[in-house]
C-alpha cells in the first residue's frame, strides 16, 4: 500500500461521520468458480465488526448475494452492528429496509424468467442458474468460453423480452430482476441514513461502478472509492487484489480507532 492510499485513509478516517461499504465477492473473498464455496480471507469480517462498534461508524457489505446467502457465508449476525445489503440493493438487513413484497406482476414476470433461463442453462453445458427472492441469474465461470458467450447472448436477448427485467451484467454473470435496485442507489441510501460526513466503498466488479459513481455525484471531500483488480472504473483508488484491500481495511480500522478513541 503505497503511501498516497494511506494519507486518504487517513483523512476519511478523521471525518466525524463514517460509512464504511463494501462488496463481497472479490473484495472481502476472493473470486472461486463454485459461488457456493467462497470464503473471507481471514481478518476481513473482523475487522468490519470491529469498525462497528466504533463511535459514529456505520458498517456494510453490500453484494448482489441474497441477504440469507450473504449472511451465511459472512457469518455476520444481527448483534455485530453490521448492514447486510443483499441483491444489489433490492434487500436490508435494517428492519425499516428490508425487502419489499413483489406484486403480482413481478410474481409472474420473475416466474416467466425462470423458466426462459433454466432453459438456456439446459442448452449451454456448465453454466448454471441462481435464484434469488427477485431475480434469476446466469453463471458462467469456468464455462468454455464460445458456450459462455452464447448463454449469455441468450440471456440478455430473454431479457429484451420482458419489459419487467432489469439487466445487470457482471463478471461471469447475468442477472436479471424485477426490481429496480443497484448498489449505487443502495450506497446513497445508506450514506443519507447514517448522515455520513464521508463514505469508504470497495469493489471489484461493474455493478461496483454505480456505487463509485453516486460517490463521485456527491462530491464528498473525503470519500474513498477503491476498486480492486483491472478494468475501466470510475473509483479514486486501485489494488490489484483482495488480499490487498484486506490490507487497505485493516489500516482504515487503525486510522478510525486512533481518530475515535476517548
């Protein structure tokens, strides 16, 4: 961690009101083909719970998980002062968030979207469909890259077809909803919630750039937006890893508790 990365930990640190925010996959755990099999990286939950217990901090990860899958694999419970935002916003685990019932419509609309993508993934060999309380999703890490390609060219076309779906491409995966939710608005929500004076966010992939963005819009003079790993981005910071920006959060514990204590 070079020195410039630390004087902006620093100086988010000192600020009276903190929001610390930050995806899962690929940042608190590295990225595994299996989803189901992800793990943190030893410190990373730790060091979250124990920013929340800090004065004036406030603590979340937020993922495109489902909250139930998100706190399973984090192992964050309701007594560790820790938001879970699961579905890329859609759900909280703040009892006034929480997740909104869907209508009929969407009942429908999501069931209909089942059963188009359960069908592509039975023509396209290895990939694999996840579902959530309001979205279906592809899975395609690992998969051979022309069949890859296809299923996803497949997916998106499905979605054209549904005026109901929204689209959310990522890393190795498709995700299509019926509710209208990503991680930028779930960013600005938060941050508005707790009053932050300043925001801290890590991801690794492009659903992560809607939350860098809504930073960016809100001009904040003390937020940090880092991005770990390559590609185009709109955050202020890089690291190359998430073995790397384990270490970027565990000096932002440090800074915070020297800025908080007494």
């Amino acid at each position: 961690m070079d020195d410039a990365i630390r004087a902006a930990i620093e100086e988010l640190a000192s600020s009276p009101t903190v929001l610390v925010a930050t995806d899962f996959d690929g940042v608190l755990a590295p990225l595994v083909e299996d989803p189901s099999t992800s793990r943190p990286l030893p410190g990373t939950v730790e060091a979250l719970r124990g920013l929340a217990r800090m004065p004036r901090t406030t603590v979340a990860a937020v993922s495109g998980r489902d909250l139930d899958t998100l706190a399973r694999l984090t192992g964050i419970g309701p007594d560790d002062g820790v938001v879970l935002v699961g579905s890329h916003g859609a759900q909280s685990s703040r009892p006034e968030a929480g997740l909104h019932e869907l209508t009929g419509p969407q009942r429908l609309a999501l069931a209909s979207l089942d059963e188009g993508l359960t069908a592509i993934v039975e023509r396209h060999p290895g990939t694999r469909i996840e579902r959530k309380p309001a979205a279906v999703v592809l899975h395609t890490r690992g998969v051979y890259e022309p069949v890859a390609d296809s299923a996803t060219a497949d997916t998106v076309a499905l979605a054209a077809q549904h005026s109901k779906a929204h689209v959310m491409p990522g890393k190795c995966v498709v995700e299509l909803s019926v509710v209208d939710a990503d991680k930028g608005s779930a960013v600005t929500d938060l941050a508005a919630w707790c009053g932050a004076d300043a925001v801290f966010y890590a991801g690794d992939d492009v659903t992560d750039e809607r939350a860098f963005a809504a930073m960016a819009a809100a001009g904040r003079e003390h937020d940090l937006s880092l991005k770990v790993g390559e590609g185009d981005t709109r955050a202020g910071w890089r690291v190359d890893s998430p073995e790397a920006a384990a270490e970027v959060l565990q000096h932002l514990v440090e800074q915070r508790q020297r800025h908080t204590a007494g």
